[in-house]
C-alpha cells in the first residue's frame, strides 16, 4: 500500500508540474505578446474618451520577481492628460466624443482633465458629450463640450455638495464595542464618531468651508465654459432647475435633447461625412498607449523625474494603491544619483495613514532635495501624512479644489471590556511588571497607559509641525493655528501659506525644469513595483484572488464598506490621517 501510494505521489506530481509548466509558457507568451498588438489610428479619426478604467494619476510599472520581465502600464490619467495633448496636434484626430462618461476620478483629477479637454478645444477641434443621465461630477467634466446632448427622458444632477457623517458612540454603549481614542487636534474628526453622536461645531465649521471652496470652483468653471452667471448657477442648484432635459436645455446647460442616433449623426456632420458613413473612432485607452510608446523624445539627455505617492501610506513596497516606503525611498534614490535628472516632481493624491513611513519618506526627500531641486504636484488629496511628505518640497503646486492640510495626528485602540461581559467573556491577566501587558482589549483602558499612548501622539504632532514650519517657513504657532487637523481646499491653502501656487501636473513640471535649469527634457515615472507569479496568475484569471472573490459574493459596495472596517481595525501606530474620505459625485 505504502508502495502504490508513493506511486500515485509521484503521478500527482509530475501532473501538476505539467501543468504548471504548461500555464507557465502560456502566460509568459501572453504577457510578452502583449506589448505587440499595434494600434493603427486612420485619418479623420475621434478619440472615445471612455474614463470606466481609468482610476490612479499612475498606472504603474511592474518587475516580475519569478522571471526576468519589466511591464509598464498606460491607462493612469497620467496617460490619458499626455494623449489629449499630443491629439490636438495629430493631423488624423478631429476631435473628441465623451458618451455616457462615468469615472471614479476625484474632483481635483477631473479638473485636470477638464483643464486639459479645454486646451484642446481651444486649438480648434470639437468636443462633443451625450449622456442618457449626467451625474453632478460628470456633467462637471462635460460642460466643457462644445455641444452637450442629453436623452430626453434623462436628467441632469446638478444640487450642489453636501456631506454625511455616521457617528457611533450610542452604538458603543449599547453594545460594549468601544474605540478607545487618543488624538491631538480639535479638527481631527476621522476619530469624532468614535466619541459622540453628532458633528462637532469645529468640524460643522471646516467642513462647510471646505465644501463651498470646491464648490465655488466647480461653479466657477461650468460659468465660463456655458456662459451663465455664477448666482443663476446656485439658483439653478438651489431650485433643482435643471432636473428635466427641457429645464436643463432653458437653463442653458446642455444643447440639444436628442436620442443617440442623432449625435453620432451630427458628429458625422463635423467630420464632412454622408449620414449612412461609418467614421473611425480609437478609445482614449488605446491612443494613450501608443502615445506612450511611440512619442518619446530620446533626443532629450535631460529627464524631469515623475515620482507618483497615491493612496493610502502604509508599511513595505507598496504598490499603484498604497504609498510603501520601500518603492518611494528607492524612487527617490534612483532619482537622486541619475545625473541626467535635473528635477523631481512628487505627485501625491494621499489621504495620509501610517506617520512613521511619512517621516521615512520625508527624511528621503529632505536628503534628496539637497542634491536637486523637488516640486510638489497635489491631486485631490494631499491631506495629513500626504502633507507631511509634501510640506519640504522648494515648491507646492495643488489644484483649487485639492483636499490638503489636516496637520493632525491620532490613535485607535479596539475594547471589547463590555462587550465580553455581555456573552459572559472574562479576561485575567498575570504579569511580572506593571506595564508588561501593555493594552489588552478586553481590559479597561487605564490612565497610565492612556498617558503613555499621549505622549507618543503629542510627540509626533510636534514632530508633523515642525516639519512644516522648517518646510514652510512659518513659526510653530502659526502652524499650530491652521493645523490641529483642520482640512482645507487647495484655494484656501495658498492664503494661509500651505502652498504656494495653483495649478496642475503641467505648471509643477515646468517649474520643476525652470529650478533644473533645463529646457529641452523628457520625463521618467517612478517607482517600479515588484510582483510574484501568484499575482500574474490572478490578472489572467487563472487563480482568483481573495479580493475578487470577496466582491463577487458581497458586491462592490459592501466590498468598499468591508475595507473600511478593514483599515480601520488594522491600523498600527499613530496615525497622520485626513479626517473623512470625501467622494463627490
């Protein structure tokens, strides 16, 4: 038996290193035949500017640790704001067709990307939008169309901002599931629903600021490009005046109200074609990458350094979604020694999260600088430990609506003392010193330890606003009076000095060459990110991540509620953390 049995090992073994062999060879082949699919695009062409994949500023590039093999992908809005602008220049594009656009671009993203749609509207070629509904945010980024068609039984969004805050305390009590909190900042309310059962007059105050600072910029926009006075824009808003196709069309919101057929109709009329004509289209995603590929300038010694920090900062490599130490410190090495880069621009769209590898990445960039000069680029967050990293940089560049600030720090540990007793749960502890224990979650959180866990916060606050008194040149005090965990829009941060110009990725480049004393550049993206052939595997659908398993059963939705608990939960060590995550749509 022992004999048979050893055989039947040998016969699965063998089986399974077939097949993985086998899929070995067949995923090898796929990735390295993947890069050679050519996209042709044909004169007269219109670029689809489909926004459902396109999520980070980067897109990333990948190292295969398994095998010998680099990847780099061109689908970030890095790729797609290059593409724009290299299409008002390409004789075969004539213009541009956002149908039934939705993202999950922030708001900062898509001003830069309405910023960038405008410019090549003003060279001369057409934009045209439809949609059977416009979402508030996407008719944001479709008002600056030439012509805007709406289904006409669609409807338009468009009511203004508004913000929803769950609070938690009643909850606690009457389940005996408590976060204890230890914090510095009036205004650091990511902890406030932990403590009581409604919003807190400073966080009522900073958010409703900050609120009306985004809005006013939205507002701002949308007038110059429709030609409606700001005051009937927040009529419109306050009134829900545009909410019919026939309200939005007298509001002069959209153009045309029309069903589909009758906008490709019209573009086919732009383009000098008969209306029974086919006219070629390539999508946004396809054009950025042969843009990418194709139109690199190796004429150019010299390279402005393009270092992407977007996501959460967290320990580790970290990857296009997490802010790791590891790949930022290593980018910025790189950097750093390459003669040929003159400048750095350090593009952050971070919340915050852990302070420690804030102050590793900012003790990087400190030593950095000092060799050449480094630009600061905000997208739609650069809040809390995304400030941190950015507050000593020689220039901050951020967009009018980039959520920043958020000087702050804080500290969450999970009791569950009354919530055991609750199911008849008793926890006893034995130690040989009185702190050897440390915290116990299902002990009451006593006033030496509390003590100790203050002192390390109030130690890294200072530290954080130290930092951006050096960085900033301000005294303590003054940082002290806008910081505390206050939030603030990027417009509201050049008055108090958080930043020092506004303006997009462009503008923070240019700077960056100007500081670089150099002219004639290309840029290179950082970091490269090192992957296994576990998730290979994953990406080619051959073994299904935890992840994806996780929303097919529960849904996308819950899947991002779950996250949150999540990160919550998992978080260790202080925290330099913006307040709420703000999604506006």
């Amino acid at each position: 038996m022992r004999f048979l049995g050893n055989v039947l090992a040998t016969i699965v073994g063998l089986f399974i290193f077939c097949m993985i062999s086998f899929f070995g060879i067949l995923l090898i082949g796929a990735i390295m035949g993947s890069g050679d699919e050519s996209v042709t695009v044909k004169k007269n062409s219109v670029i689809e500017l489909d926004l459902s994949k396109i999520h980070n500023d980067y897109a990333g590039k990948v190292n295969f640790k398994d095998f010998d093999y680099f990847k780099a992908q061109h689908d970030g809005l890095s790729d797609v704001l290059k593409a724009i602008e290299y299409a008002k220049t390409d004789d075969k594009i004539k213009g541009i067709s956002i149908l039934n656009s939705s993202s999950d671009l922030g708001i900062a993203q898509t001003k830069a990307l309405r910023d960038q749609l405008l410019d090549f509207k003003n060279s001369g070629k057409f934009i045209y939008s439809y949609a059977d509904a416009y979402s508030q945010k996407e008719y944001y980024l479709n008002s600056v169309a030439n012509s805007i068609y709406i289904n006409p039984i669609g409807e338009l969004d468009f009511k203004g901002l508004s913000a929803e805050i769950m609070f938690f305390k009643d909850f606690e009590e009457k389940s005996g599931l408590k976060m204890e909190v230890i914090r510095h900042g009036k205004y650091k309310s990511a902890v406030e629903p932990f403590l009581e059962n409604k919003m807190s007059d400073a966080n009522r105050e900073q958010t409703t600021q900050l609120l009306n600072s985004i809005w006013s910029s939205v507002l701002v926009d949308i007038s110059k490009s429709r030609k409606v006075p700001l005051a009937r824009l927040n009529q419109i808003a306050d009134g829900l005046l545009a909410r019919t196709p026939e309200m939005a069309k007298a509001e002069k919101l959209v153009d045309k109200i029309a069903y589909e057929d009758v906008y490709h109709n019209d573009i086919r009329k732009a383009l000098s074609l008969d209306s029974d004509e086919d006219y070629d289209t390539v999508s946004i995603a396809d054009y950025a990458d042969k843009i990418a590929t194709s139109n690199i300038d190796f004429d150019a010694k010299d390279k402005i350094a393009i270092i992407y920090a977007q996501g959460e900062i967290g320990n580790g490599e970290g990857d296009v979604n997490v802010i790791g130490e590891g790949s930022m410190r290593r980018s910025l090495q790189e950097a750093r020694k390459d003669k040929n880069v003159k400048a750095i621009v350090l593009r952050i769209n971070s919340p915050g999260g852990n302070a420690l590898t804030s102050e590793l990445i900012w003790r990087e960039i400190e030593l950095t600088k000092k060799v050449k000069p480094i630009v600061v680029s905000m997208g739609d967050y650069a809040a809390s430990g995304g400030y941190y990293i950015a507050c000593n940089a020689d220039k901050i560049y951020a967009e009018a609506n980039t959520i920043t600030g958020s000087i702050g720090v804080f500290g969450i540990l999970p009791n569950f003392t009354e919530a055991a007793k609750k199911i008849g749960l008793n926890v006893e502890q034995v130690k040989t010193n009185p702190n050897a224990s440390q915290y116990s979650p299902f002990k009451p959180l006593d006033d030496n330890y509390r003590a100790f866990a203050q002192e390390g916060v109030e130690k890294i606050y200072a530290t954080f606003v130290n930092r951006v008194s050096a960085g900033r040149k301000l005294t303590f005090e003054q940082v002290d009076a806008i910081g505390q965990g206050r939030v603030w829009s990027g417009q509201d941060a050049l008055k108090i000095g958080l930043v020092d110009k506004i303006g997009g990725m462009d503008e923070a480049i240019k700077e960056a060459a100007r500081l670089g004393k150099t002219t004639k550049y290309r840029t290179q993206d950082f970091p490269e990110f090192e992957k296994d052939f576990s998730d290979i595997l994953a990406k080619f659908g051959l073994a299904q991540s935890k992840e994806s398993m996780i929303k097919e059963e529960i849904g996308e939705q819950n899947y991002e509620i779950l996250q949150h608990i999540k990160q919550m939960t998992s978080q260790k060590g202080v925290q330099a953390r913006m307040a709420y995550e703000l999604k506006i749509n």
